[in-house]
C-alpha cells in the first residue's frame, strides 16, 4: 500500500513524494514486463519436468531430432540435472556427447536419437538451445522432441496432449525456433523458463533493483508511522505495477505452446508442423494446416494431394490415389465449407522404413464458390437400384459424377469426355430386352465416346481411363448383368472409328496435354 503523509512539507514537495515511487514502481514494472515475454519464448531455455508420478520406475528418455529438409539445424542439450539414475547411452544418426556433458545434434541424417536408460527420480532439468534457420518451402521444419519410454515396448509411458499422436512431451521447430509447444502429460509436469543472455540479465536486473528501491521506501515510511500521522494515498499505481507484473509472469508460465473440383494451391496457404517419430505405427507424423487465402470460399470435398520423392518413402494414412500415382487425403470441413482466413488441419503420416531424407510437394484441390458443388457420396444405397442415384438428374450417377470429378480434376477434357461416356454406358443399362437397335445406338456413340478419349490421350492411355470408367460404371452383379445383356444382342454387328477422331469430341477441346 502506498503511503502519503502530512508531515510539515510543502504542497510541491509532497506531489513529489506520491510521484517518484510510483513512476519508479512503473518503470520497473514496465522493464520486466517487456523483457519477461521475450525470455521466455527465446532460445536458449531450460526444461524442467516433474516425473514424481514415475520415480523408481525403469525408463528412457529418447531425444529426437528429424531432419524436414534443409537448411541444417544444430540442437545442443546441456547442463542436465537430475535426482535420477543414468544408465547406458544409444545414439543414432549425427549425435556426440552425453547428458553428463553436452549432447550435440546435427542433421546430417534424417533421424538423429540419444536414446538414454534411466530410473526416474522426482524431477530432471537441462538448457536446450538450437540454431534458428527456417526452413526452405518445400520443407518440412527439422523439429526436436522428447519422449519417456517404456524399456520393454518402445513405447511411451504416458499419455500427452501431443496433436500427432505419438505422446511427445515437447516440441521444437526450425519453423517457429523461438517457441517451443509443451504438451500435457498425464501426471507429469514440463516447465519452459528462459536462459536470458547476460545484457539481457542487466536489464532485468535493473528492474528488479527498482523495485526493491520502491519496496525498502514503503517499508521505511511504515516504520515511521509513529511519528508522522499517515493516511492510506491513492493506490492507482501499485495495482498498475501489479498488473504489469502479472502479464509477465503469466508470459512466463503460457508459452505457446461447379461440378468438378479446382486446384485451389495457388490460393491456399500450408502450414506443416515438424515430423515427429510415432513408434506405435512407426511412420513419421506432421500437422498440416490448410488456410483459405483466396477471394472465395472453398466447398467440400477438400483434398490434399501429398507427392514425396524419392518414391521408397509414402503416405501411410492416404484416403486413396489416382491413377497417375498421387496419393491424396480427403479432408472434411466443418459445415461443408472454408470461407477466406478460415483454417483447416489434417495429420498426415508418412511412412519411412529406411528413414532417408525426403521432399514433399502438396497441391490443393476443392470446389470454390461459383461451381456447383458435386452431389453427396450415395454410399452402399447408391449400389441397390440398378441406375443407382442421380440426385441432380443430369444423366450420370452421382458416384461416378463424384470419380470422375476427383479423379481427374486437373484435367478438364478427362472430365468432360468421361462424362459423356457416363451418360452412355448410363443408356445400355435402359436397352430394351430384346432391342437390338436400341443396343446398337448406344455402342456407336459409346464407340464415338472412346474415339474421342484415345485422341486425346493416345490409344494406350485413351482405353485405360474407358476401362477405368466401365469398372466404375459396372460395378455390381445386376448392372454388369445388365451390361452383358444389351452386348449379346450386338453378334454381327460393326463399328467404325471416325476417320477424324478429333471431331469424335462432343465438347469444346481445352489445350491437349
């Protein structure tokens, strides 16, 4: 509490005495309330983890660096302190050193691991500090991480609010080197306080001194409250000084932790977080988050197209691929819909047996305001009715609407020439029995169709992709039934290709391939 008293002084002299403390308490407020935040977001830091709930219990703490890609990252582990018993040491990739001295970890190999055997105490504690280069765009970030272990499964012993999955108890990224997210682990603490660099250290210190000075004043003037009579001043600024302290402390304590689909990469920001070791699938797991910002809003499906090279390295946890090779993951939105600045995340896992460095390139595919949106996925109901579902009656079952659109949504001459062979094949199954004309009308155009495919795409390419379609199209017992009846009625006829296959395309041509 500040104190204002009525001693014999002049009416300035007392405006003094209410001032100066206060602005010093202010001051010295405001200088560590600025410096607090950014300490405790630097590194270096020092880690401080209470394993009290594993004490005596036999672990490992696996300290991984992963290699995203370049540029190189150096991690240093150093100054460890522990009531626990330290065993043997098992380092895998660029790792020197141990935890009695100071760990190096470079990322000259994709995966760099100390892997040390312990029996935990109550707590242990070591200064992490690591270069801070981002990482180039194609790029994952290098990202550093600790685990406790279970000796006998490889596992983690505890359970953590890690998002990937794989229960780490902190993470590191080249992306983001000032911040380190800590995850919550069940029954196990994880500090992060800042090791402030020494001119650094003087400003706090200056701080600190300003208010002791403000504190030793108050305490002088209380004890000389028998001699002067004192009342309680205004407290305005002590609570702004407390104020100023509490933001600090808690920056401490809260470190931060249409019809056919478009490519929409050119308008879609991606954020990847660090791959991180998951030892349960043993895959290599990242968060990816998709932000819209472009002009419009994004319909759903949102798929994203993930190509790694070299190919001995893939997406494990993929919805499908395509037939060129890419792998995809669909990935739901809230409410059907990313409207502009909206942010969607997907885990993706990759596995990595040989656990070589790795690119990875992602495209970006959905459907943007001003196209239809393609019809629902019928599911199992769309195989019961022999012409299935065609919610929007426009000739072609929704679910080969959907292949189509998906499956070659790069591509607009693909998805315009299928289409119409769709809607074709989609006539022989409404063949008569018995019609032989009705049957021919229905093979010279799906004949024309495929013309049409094999000029544009050479006769190898062109009948793969009708084959695919006709699989697609044909997919149960009744309608290949259905199928085989109208050819039956074909014995003896002929069919011609056009002389011009390139007037066989009922369709404006975009640019060919």
């Amino acid at each position: 509490m500040a104190y204002l008293c009525s001693q014999p002084d002049t009416y300035d002299h007392v405006k003094a005495r209410r001032l100066i403390p206060r602005l010093t308490t202010i001051i010295a407020a405001l200088t560590m309330a600025l410096l607090l935040p950014t300490l405790a977001q630097a590194v270096p830091v020092r880690v401080t983890i209470n394993t009290q709930a594993l004490a005596g219990v036999p672990g490992q703490l696996a300290f991984d660096l992963v290699d995203g890609g370049d540029p190189h990252t150096i991690v240093d582990v150093s100054a460890f302190v522990s009531d626990s018993s330290l065993g043997s040491v098992t380092r895998t990739g660029a790792v020197t050193g141990d935890l009695t001295t100071r760990v190096k970890f470079t990322d000259n190999a994709f995966f760099n691991e100390l892997l040390q055997d312990i029996v935990f105490g109550s707590a242990l504690s070591f200064v992490l500090d690591a270069s801070t280069l981002a990482p180039v765009s194609n790029s994952f970030p290098d990202g550093f991480s600790l685990f406790l272990l279970d000796p006998a499964t490889g596992n983690s012993l505890i359970t953590t609010t890690d998002p990937t999955g794989p229960n780490a108890l902190f993470l590191w990224g080249s992306d983001s080197p000032s911040l380190i997210s800590v995850f919550e682990g069940t029954g196990i603490d994880v500090a992060v306080t800042a090791v402030p660099e020494p001119d650094t250290l003087a400003l706090f210190g200056v701080g600190a001194a300003m208010l002791a000075l403000v504190h030793a004043r108050r305490r002088r003037s209380r004890q000389g409250a028998g001699k002067l009579q004192c009342a309680p001043g205004n407290r305005r600024g002590s609570r702004l000084a407390r104020s100023f302290i509490t933001v600090a402390m808690l920056a401490i304590s809260h470190i931060p932790v249409s019809t056919n689909a478009a490519d929409v990469t050119a308008t879609t920001s991606i954020k990847k977080s660090p791959l991180v070791l998951n030892r349960t699938s043993n895959t290599f797991d990242s968060t990816v988050t998709l932000t819209n910002t472009g002009a419009t809003s994004y319909t759903a499906p949102l798929r994203l197209f993930v190509m790694v090279t070299p190919s001995i390295v893939s997406l494990a946890n993929g919805t499908g691929t395509l037939p060129d090779g890419k792998s995809f993951i669909d990935i739901p939105l809230p409410g059907g819909t990313l409207n502009q600045g909206q942010s969607v995340s997907t885990l993706i896992k990759l596995r990595n047996l040989p656990r070589v460095t790795f690119n990875v390139a992602f495209t970006v595919d959905a459907t943007t305001s001003g196209q239809g949106p393609l019809p629902p996925d019928p599911g199992p109901a769309g195989a019961i009715p022999l012409l299935g579902i065609d919610s929007d009656r426009d000739g072609i079952r929704d679910d080969v609407q959907r292949y189509i659109a998906l499956t070659y949504s790069h591509d607009t001459n693909a998805v315009n020439g299928l289409r119409i062979l769709s809607a074709t094949y989609q006539e022989m199954l409404k063949v008569p029995a018995g019609s032989v004309a009705a049957a021919k009308a229905a093979n010279d155009k799906a004949w024309r169709n495929r013309s049409c495919l094999v000029y544009l795409y050479g006769a190898r390419e062109g009948h793969r992709r009708a084959k695919a379609l006709f699989a697609e199209q044909f997919n149960t017992q009744a309608r290949h039934k259905a199928w085989a009846a109208q050819d039956d009625l074909l014995g003896g006829q002929s069919f011609e290709s056009p002389r011009n296959r390139s007037t066989s395309c009922d369709f404006p041509v975009a640019a060919r391939p």
